[in-house]
C-alpha cells in the first residue's frame, strides 16, 4: 500500500479500533455525543454515527435526553450501555499507595491514602492493597465493578501486563501483575507506567483542543507521558518519554540508579536533591524533607531546588523544541514548589523557538496528586470496555 492510499484508507463504521475509540471517548467523560465524537477521532459524521449505531445494536452504547448546542439542533447524549458500573484503582508509591473509585464517565471519587510497602515485593504487598480495593468496590455494589487499574512506579509491559526491570522496586521485575489482579477480581484489569497515568488522568480534565501534551512526573525520580493527538503515545518499545536517563553535562559522572553515569536523575530528581543537601550539611532523608525545608524557604534548599528545575527545563525544551506541544504539566511533589516551576518555565521560554512557545500552556497538573490515580481508572474502564467489544462482536482488544 502506497504512502497516499494508507492516509486515504479510513476506519469503517464497524472497524474495532474506531468502536474501541469511541468506547474510551465515551467511559471517559471526553465526549457525550456524535458530534463530539467526530471532532476528537477526525472521522466522518456518519462514520461514528454508523459506529455508535453499532454499538448501540450490541448494547454498548445507550442513548438518553437531549442537550441543546448554541446556535444548532439540540443533540442526543450518548453514555456506555449500563453506565452504573465502575473502575477501582490505585497509584503505587514507595511507601503508600492513592486508592479510589472512577465511575464511567471519568469522576473519580472515594480517594484515600493507605500503607503500601513496595520494597516487600509484590506478593507480599499485593493481598492488602487487594482488600482495600475490594472494600471500595463492595460499598459501590460488587456486581457493578468494570475493571482494577494500577499506576506502577515502573517501566511497564503492557502487552504481557509485568513490570520490566524496575529500579525502585525490588522482587517485582516480570511479576505477572495484571493476571494476579484478573484473578483476583474476576474482571478486566489495566496497568501501566506512572508518568503515562498522570498524562492520560490530567489529558482527560483538560480542555478536548489540547491535543498535544507532555506531562512530567517530578518526584524521587523523573519521568514524563506523552499525548500525540489526543492518544498515550508509548513508543516502538513503551519508552517513550524516558527523559529521566537523558546525559546533562553538569551530571558529569554521578552514578545513576539505570547503572550508567550522567543522567539527569542523577541531579534533578528529588533522590537527587536528597543527596545534595546531604552533602551541604543538611539532615535531609526523603523528598518530601527537602520540599518541606523549601517551603519555608530554607536558603540551601531553594538553591538546589531551583537548579535542578534549571536543568529539567533544559532537557525539556529540546524534547518541547522537537515535539511542538500544545501543553506542558507538572506533576509529583516537587511541582508543588514555585521556584522549581518557575526555573523550568523559565528554561523553556529560554531554550525554545518562540513559535514553539507562542501558544504553549505550562502549568501544574489541575488534577494534582489526584492525575496518575485518575489516569489508573481510565486505563481499567479503557480495557473493559475493550474486553466488552471483543465478547460483543468477536474482535479482540
């Protein structure tokens, strides 16, 4: 097939990537009705009506009530067939873990902290997480949950559903995460990097013409999720985004935890500032000593903060600079610092064209701590539908 006949070749109205699109629009809360629909796929109007109309055959897809469009006909609301069901989700961290509930419809609700020791390996710490989130889905009607999704602070294989050779995780490298979950629930489960959750959670809060975006994850490390018209973009091998083991000169040759030496991890991370403090005389043991003394504007501290904001900013603007997006968002602990954000806006504005920058939103995640958490739930209603297309029609997800 030629170059040209592939961009004219189009989805029809029954191709399964097209129904699985409009499926995870739809459980989303990113579109409610055709028109909609065929703004965020660029797809005919009467393809996705043809689509929905599929959809609706096999009880996907219901319709109800009407809202009225300025200046047009009112138009007929779209929502998945027997929308009452739900998603339970967490967000892995090193020492606790963000639970919640995400109902179709993309809100989230019944969000809570709770222990969860991560060095203890997954089958150790797994039942108790499992518990809790069987607690949520009880109290939300058993029989109504969709699908359990989990944000891993890890590299992940979603086709195979493991964690491959995390840094920060010890006894989980090809742990079969997503089929002990299947097992466990009896129902779809999704799990995916953290820095991809964030930018899917916060893509979805976002307004639809944002289609470009590159959400950075800031915290003991770095990672960052890519959104390529209006989709997760992966990568040939799911790295994509992998800024955090980018050379910076100024890293020089300080070991990193990927086993090379001058990564920015190694100087712009909050392990990183952990260390440097240490070595300025500061009693400094986690992230979140460092962003406490920055907060009440510890001199050393707000140095070192903004310099390694200075030189996320500088890989940043080379990625933003080849990359062209619309939107830049600040996630994980250290965001919540204005001098870091400040430095790194500041780099941007400094090391990228100014067409680049013309129009470019650089911000903090609106969602906070709440994006990778959200992005965890969608991920779930994302596969379950999916599963629900392949049951329904024969095409698999």
């Amino acid at each position: 097939m030629t170059e040209e006949s592939r961009r004219r070749r189009k989805p029809s109205a029954g191709h399964p990537v097209l129904a699985e699109r409009v499926l995870g629009l739809l459980a989303s809360g990113q579109a409610a009705s055709r028109t909609e629909l065929a703004a965020l796929l660029g797809a005919a109007p009467s393809t996705v009506s043809s689509a929905v109309g599929q959809l609706m055959a096999h009880g996907l897809v219901a319709e109800e009530g009407t809202v009225s469009s300025a200046g047009g006909r009112p138009r007929k609301t779209l929502r998945l067939g027997g929308n009452d069901g739900f998603a339970v989700a967490a967000e892995l961290g090193g020492r606790h873990a963000h639970v919640g509930v995400m109902q179709a419809g993309g809100v989230l609700t019944d969000v809570t902290t709770v222990p969860f020791a991560t060095a203890d390996g997954p089958e150790a710490a797994l039942p108790g997480l499992a518990a809790t989130l069987e607690a949520l889905a009880e109290q939300h009607g058993r029989e109504l949950l969709r699908g359990v999704g989990l944000s891993l602070p890890g590299p992940v294989d979603v086709v195979s559903g493991v964690v491959t050779l995390p840094s920060r995780m010890p006894g989980w490298n090809r742990f079969p995460v997503r089929t002990w979950l299947e097992d466990r629930f009896g129902v779809p489960a999704a799990i995916e990097n953290d820095a991809n959750c964030m930018a899917v959670g916060e893509h979805g809060a976002q307004p639809p013409e944002r289609r470009q975006s590159i959400m950075v994850k800031t915290g003991t490390a770095i990672g960052a999720g890519v959104i390529a018209d209006g989709r997760l973009y992966r990568g040939g091998t799911g790295a994509a985004g992998e800024i955090t083991h980018v050379r910076v000169e100024a890293a020089h040759d300080i070991p990193c935890s990927c086993g090379n030496t001058g990564c920015l991890e190694t100087v712009a991370s909050g392990a990183a500032l952990v260390r440097i403090l240490r070595e300025r005389g500061l009693a400094v043991a986690s992230t979140e000593d460092v962003v406490r003394l920055a907060s009440d504007a510890d001199p050393e501290a707000t140095r070192a903060v903004r310099q390694a904001g200075r030189y996320l900013g500088m890989v940043l603007a080379a990625n933003v600079n080849f990359f062209n997006p619309d939107a830049v968002y600040l996630g994980g602990i250290l965001s919540t610092l204005e001098p870091f954000v400040a430095a790194v806006r500041s780099q941007l504005y400094e090391g990228c064209h100014p067409l680049v920058t013309e129009h470019l939103v650089i911000e903090r995640a609106s969602l906070g701590a709440d994006a990778g958490l959200a992005g965890a739930g969608r991920f779930a209603l994302q596969r379950a539908v999916a599963q629900a297309l392949h049951t329904a029609t024969g095409h698999h997800p």
